[in-house]
C-alpha cells in the first residue's frame, strides 16, 4: 500500500514592483506522512481550488486545477472576501490520494486568512 502525503498550504503577502499592489498567494506544498520531508517527485500531483463569495459561501466564483512538475507551479493569487477549498484529484506517484478538503477564508482585511 503506498504511503500517505500530507499537504501544506500556506499564504504570503508580498507588494509587487510593477502594480505597487500587495497581493496575497497561497502555495501549496506535499510533504511524505512517514518522514515529513518535502516530496520531491510531483509530476502526477493535481489539485482543484474552489473559490465562493464570503459573503455567499454557495456561490462558486472560480474553480481551477493546479498542476505541474516544481513547487512552483503550486502558488496562486488568492482574492479577499473569498473562501477557498482544495482538495487533492491526483496523488504524486507512489502515494495515496488524499481526499480531504481543506478550506480557509481570506477575509476583507489584507493579508489575513484562516
């Protein structure tokens, strides 16, 4: 039976030189259940992020997938006002899918999110 993973998503606020905007991004990482190391091989990894209205929580704004081959395909402009759920439709190679949800809430005051 392969392993589980584990996913880490995290936000960063940064300011961007050419808008002069801060901009909230949400990166999400894979660590291995067994050694809690960051899993190295991604190709096969796949999630769907769905964002709905804060103020409406069953009014679907956008649903994207994310994929791709580095940690660095993993990272996206979170929108204030918004509630996000991830959830994970394909595992690395060699590990388990994991089919929790996960869901946070990036509120009206910038930078804050649970």
């Amino acid at each position: 039976r392969p392993p589980r993973s584990t996913l880490f998503p995290y936000t960063t606020l940064f300011r961007s030189d050419t808008t002069q905007m801060d901009q909230l991004q949400l990166h999400l990482l894979k660590y291995d259940g067994q050694t809690q190391k960051t899993i190295k091989n991604i190709s096969k990894l796949k999630f769907q992020v769905t964002q709905y209205q804060q103020a409406d929580p069953t009014k679907v704004v956008k649903v994207q997938q994310l994929s791709g081959e580095k940690a660095s395909d993993f990272i996206m402009t979170v929108k204030e006002s918004s509630i996000y759920k991830i959830q994970e439709i394909s595992a690395p190679e060699g590990y388990q899918l994991d089919d929790s949800t996960f869901e946070f809430t990036v509120d009206a005051q910038r930078g804050r999110s649970t």
